[in-house]
C-alpha cells in the first residue's frame, strides 16, 4: 500500500475529530414496539420529524439521524437496546416506549449512561415522581406525555361539561381499567375526581390486559346500572370495544382508550367503536396548534393510516430534543438537560413546558388549557369527532340505538 | 337470570373449545402427532377472515379463513411433520419429540409472520349475523348462538364422517392398530392426508368462529394452542368423546369462575382440575392408556 493510500487511512483510524465533528450527525435511538399501533407511530413519526428538519438544513448544519430498535414490549430488550444505543451506536438522545413499565425499567439506565430520554407515551406518574425523589441521578429523563393523574383530570373535566352538566344528566359511572403500572394512578385520579364533576362512582374493576371474554364484566359492571362506564385501557381496546357493541351493553364508554386513536381501529373492530367517546392529545381533524393537522396529514401520507397519540408527541420529541442541542450548543449530556428543562416549544399536541426540579412531577409535560390539555373525541360513521373541549368541538354526542341515555 | 346467563355463556364458549380441541386431539389419536402449531393455524384463519370480510363480505371471508385453515394445516403436514417422519437422519425414536420441536417453531414463525403483517392488536371477525336475541330475559348476541350451532354441525358432521363412511372407518382403524390397517392393503400415507384435511376444516373453523366470538390476536396463538392441549390431556390424549366432556368441563368452570368469583381468575380453577386428573388419573377422564 501507497503512502497516498495509507495516510487517509491512518486519519480515520484514529480518528480526525476536527473534521468529523462538523458533520457528525446527531443521532437519536428510538426504542418502540414495532408490532403495535401505538409502538410503530413513535419511529414512524420520530423519522418524519428528521426529515424535516434536515430538509431545512439540520441543527447548525448536523443532520438528525433516527436509529430505531424495536423493544418486542419487554423492559429487558428494551435495557438492551439502551445499552446498545448508547454504547454502541452512540447516540446523543433517546425516545422510549408507549408502556409505563419499560420506560420506568430505561430510567436508571438514562441516569448511569447519561443520555437525555423522553418517553413520548408511556403515562404513569412513577415516572416523574421518580425523577423528583433522586434528581441528581435520573435528571436525564423527561416524560412526554401527560401524566395518568392529569389524564384522569382531563377526562374529569370533560365529564363535567358533557355528561352531567348537560341534557344528559348522568349522575353515576363505573370505572373500568386494565391493571397496569399506568391505571394505578389513573384510577386514584378518577375516584378523586368522577365525584367532584358529579358522576358517584358505583364500582371499580381492573380487569387483566390477557382477557379474551369481556361477557361476565359488562355483565357486572351491568347489573350496577351506572349512567356511563369510565375507562383506562391501553393494552386491550379492540375486544372490550367489539363485545361492547355485539353485546348491545346499554351503557356509553367513556374515558381513555388509547388504541382507538389511530384510524385503523375502525376497521380493527369492524366499525363496533361507534359511539366509544376518548380522551386524546391530539387528533388528526382539531388544529389543536398550527402544526397538529399538517403533522398527521403527512403522517398519514406517509404510512396510509393516522398517527396514534404517541405519533403526535414522538414527533414534537424530535423537534425538542433538536431546539434543546440548538441552544445547548451541542450534545453536551448535562447541558442538554438544562436546555430540556427550559423547553417552550409549540408542538402539535399544545405548548410544552417541563415541571421543575422542584414540582412533585419533575420533568412531566405541564398540564392545562395554556399547555397541553387534550380534547375529547367520538367515533361517529368512521372518524373521529371532536365534542370537548367546546372551543375545538366540531360535533356534539350522539351513541348508537342500543345505549340507552336520557336526551 | 344469573344462572341462565351462565348456562348460555358457558355452552357457546364449551363449544367453541370443543371445536378446537378435537380435531387436535384426533389428529393425535390417527397419526401421533401433537401439533403445537395449533393455535397459528386458528390464528391465520381468523387474520384471513377478518381482512378479506371488507372485500368479499362476511361469509365470503368466513370461508376464506376456512380455506386459509385447511391451506395452513397442509402445509404443516407437508413442510414440517412429514419431512420430519421420512428424515433418515433422525432416529426413530426420537421422531416424537422432533414433531413436536418443530412443530412449536412453525407455530412461533406463524405467530411472528401475523404479528409483522397486522400488528399485534387483536383482530375480531365481522360476526355473520349482527344483533341480539333475548333468550328468557338474557340479551344474548345472535352470534354467540351461531357460534354453538356452527361448532355442534362441524362436531356432528366429524362423527358422521368417522362413523359412518368407509374412509372413517380406516382413521378408526388407523388410530387403534396402524400396523393391521397397512397389512390389510390401506396406505397409511392416504389416511394421513384425510386426517389432516379433517383437522384443517375443523381449526379453520374454530379460528373464524373463535376471531368473530372474543376475538384473536397473534399474542394468543401459543394460549389457543396450551388451552387446546390442556382439553386434550384432561379428556385424555386421543379421546374424541373425552375432548368434548373436558371442554364442556372447562367452559363452565371457567365461565362460573369469571361470573361468580372474578373474570381474572376465570382459568385458575380449570388448571387446578387440570393438576388432580393428571396426578390422580394420568390417562385422561376417558382416555386408553
């Protein structure tokens, strides 16, 4: 070999960290569940996100470059992934998971590699209250979604205009989750809040996420004769969704169903979700702020079926994680952080702030009409209607014949 | 009304147990095979029926998903069990514990391929006839009843089949002395074949009834497959009419338990039941040896 030859290769051998520096791209790890909705929507719209940005020349001249790794749903790939991300592939940041479980397992790794990670929808509040209780450590972690204790204030509040304080009049709800890390606070929430908004709580199920037959629960939760089922599911969604409607149960679901936010759970459920009222961050039809429908029609675009909530904040993630680098001055761990925990960014689910180090929910999305709020939607003839809050309502509540409310 | 609730309930889902336990158990009791492919192959019925019902309608794509199942069980035969028992490279005696090694794998490939394609959202089979019917007070969907009387035809039609046709008789007789049977001329190869094109019917149908019923999702595949086994060994490996008892036995069980104690512990007493019939009698309720 040539000494013409040798020398580029000796350069790169070692490294020429002036030259490479420049165009060294800043590479975020995205660890998701591929084989579900709400996993795929996170790469699907973190890629999305980089495109963009790069098409608008990247953050002072580094691209984004998006390196995904599926996490099959299990905590223990997901460490792995991690761990690769980090030492391996070198990544700068982290956009994690869907599921309260393995966000809370990548925590402690976030802490001991130092990588800035943002949850875009896993919703338990563990994980914010962990970051509050050992800040030094787990400070890397920011949760991107709002909180389950907000989630159920969120549902509260549009509980209040919609079902009792309307011609509907509902005075009781049952509540109906799956046991999860996520509905334990979920649940607390409700049975602080369903009373203050005037619905008595008669009953409180949490069912497993592994149940086929929903049969005996309706039938249960029936013989309670509630006005309205308030639910916290996530992991189940079609079948409680399909028996609902083929059962003819008498009673409106109501609450969160995370499954149902993307447009494919029409067809999934041959069209049984008619009627099924959510809570959602953003949704494809409500200019929630600028950007929220020309996100979800390139989305849409792109991958043929609308993002699930987690698309929406996995794709502001992007932009954060780029403007928090911008102003960081670089991919500096420790100054990221700080530039993070002064984020005021529009994105398409509202406008994002983090709670400080000394808020209970450090790092956790800021909840309210001037934040992030969420909206109500329903399923009416195959799309999804905004009816809450009254400022974005585009339709009013109307259930199918067999669910019997007072008009 | 309680108690009624729980005689409706528990029959179609029985029923539907039954469906799927039998051909597997049959499958056994004719070939020695146990196909822990199973619950891919009800899985892939219900997937097909639930896509195609948008194109050609409901029963069009319920009889896709039939196909799809009689397609599935071939090709198991074929790519995968065969192959095993012609292998010269695999000793004999352990030909058993490589059917079913592979079989497992197959069932995983099939699991993983459904989980890639639709996602691992549970999928649910747009019901042949919508609605409810009030039996007695109990608002029952006309499907669940469907259901039932679907799974009794396909029953009833398998024993017909067995009982009273000369091809039957030789998988009886297939099942009791092989040997005997290919001295008196029968090619065993041939009997195999029907047998695995009963088994395709029948998981066919158990998977559409089962994905318009509660519904499949690729996660369930390796559950169908261990609750279909579970059937079998508590009725007794091999046992058509013992299949049928423990199914009854496990639907009710398992319906009281979800109704009267709570919907989260519905399969831990039928597992228990499990536990003391094979402890107590290893053979099965009515199994032969």
């Amino acid at each position: 070999m040539s000494l013409r030859y040798l020398l580029p290769a000796l350069a790169l051998a070692v490294g020429v960290p002036a030259i490479a520096d420049a165009a060294d791209p800043i590479r975020i790890g995205v660890i998701a569940e591929n084989s579900a909705i709400s996993g795929i929507a996170i790469p699907n719209a973190a890629m999305l996100a980089a495109d963009e940005i790069n098409a608008h020349g990247g953050v002072d001249g580094r691209m984004i470059e998006i390196v995904a790794y599926d996490d099959h749903n299990s905590a223990a790939d997901a460490v792995r992934a991690f761990q690769r991300a980090a030492n391996q592939d070198k990544v700068h940041a982290v956009i994690a998971t869907y599921t309260s479980e393995v966000a809370l397992a990548l925590q402690p790794w976030a802490g001991r590699l130092k990588i800035p990670t943002i949850t875009p929808g896993a919703a338990s509040d563990e994980i914010s209250k962990r970051i509050h209780g050992d800040y030094e450590h787990l400070k890397y972690n920011f949760h991107g979604y709002l909180t389950s204790g907000f989630l159920a204030q969120s549902v509260c509040d549009a509980a209040k205009d919609l079902l009792t304080g309307s011609k509907l009049k509902m005075k009781t709800a049952v509540i109906m989750s799956e046991d999860a890390a996520w509905t334990g606070p979920l649940d607390a929430g409700y049975m602080t809040c369903l009373p203050k908004a005037g619905l008595t709580v008669l009953d409180h199920i949490r069912m497993s996420p592994d149940t086929t037959d929903f049969t005996p629960i309706f039938n249960g939760i029936e013989s309670k004769k509630p006005d309205v089922i308030v639910t916290g599911i996530s992991h189940v969604g079609v079948q409680p969704t399909v028996q609902w409607a083929n059962q003819q149960v008498p009673i409106p679901m109501f609450g969160i169903s995370s499954q149902a936010t993307s447009s494919t759970f029409w067809k999934d459920t041959n069209g049984a979700t008619e009627g099924v009222v959510l809570q959602v961050a953003a949704v494809d039809t409500v200019a929630s702020t600028p950007t929220t429908m020309s996100f979800a029609a390139a989305y849409t675009k792109k991958y043929g079926i609308t993002p699930a909530y987690s698309g929406y904040t996995a794709y502001d993630d992007v932009f954060i994680i780029a403007d928090a680098v911008r102003r960081a001055g670089g991919t500096d761990p420790d100054k990221m952080v700080s530039a993070l925990e002064a984020t005021d960014y529009v994105g398409t689910v509202g406008r994002v702030q983090f709670f400080g180090k000394d808020d209970p929910f450090t790092h956790a999305l800021k909840y309210g009409t001037d934040f992030v709020s969420g909206l109500v939607v329903q399923w009416q003839d195959g799309k999804v209607v905004a009816v809450w809050p009254p400022a974005v309502a585009t339709g009013t509540l109307r259930f199918p014949g067999f669910v019997k409310v007072a008009n | 009304m309680l108690g009624l609730q729980i005689l409706i309930d528990g029959f179609a889902v029985s029923a539907l147990y039954g469906l799927g336990a039998i051909g597997f158990t049959l499958l056994f009791g004719v070939s020695g095979v146990l196909n822990l492919a199973h619950g891919g192959i009800l899985l892939v019925s219900a997937v097909v029926a639930w896509l195609l019902a948008d194109q050609i309608g409901a029963y069009g794509g319920a009889a896709a998903g039939l196909l799809a199942g009689i397609a599935m069980a071939f090709a198991t035969y074929l790519l995968v069990v065969r192959p095993i028992q012609r292998s010269r490279a695999i000793p004999h005696e352990e030909k058993e514990i490589f059917v079913l090694t592979g079989t497992l794998l197959w069932g995983i490939m099939i699991q993983e391929a459904v989980a890639y394609f639709t996602t691992t959202s549970p999928h649910t089979v747009r019901p042949l006839i919508a609605g409810v019917s009030v039996i007695a007070g109990v608002r029952t969907p006309i499907n669940e009843i469907l259901t039932a009387v679907l799974c009794w035809a396909a029953i009833g039609l398998m024993w017909l089949l067995i009982n009273r046709t000369r091809a039957g008789k030789a998988l009886l007789a297939a099942s009791i002395n092989p040997r005997g049977l290919t001295l008196l001329g029968f090619e065993l190869q041939r009997i195999y074949l029907l047998v695995w094109a009963i088994y395709g019917v029948l998981a066919g149908t158990a998977g559409v009834l089962l994905g318009a019923f509660l519904g499949v999702s690729s996660e369930n595949a390796g559950t169908l497959t261990a609750s279909a086994f579970s059937i079998v060994v508590l009725g007794g490996l091999g046992s058509v009419g013992g299949s049928l008892l423990a199914a009854y036995l496990v639907g009710y069980l398992e319906t009281i338990t979800a109704y009267l104690i709570s919907p989260s512990l519905r399969t831990i007493p039928a597992l228990l039941l499990l536990v003391i019939v094979v402890y107590l009698r290893p053979q099965g309720l009515l199994g032969r040896r």
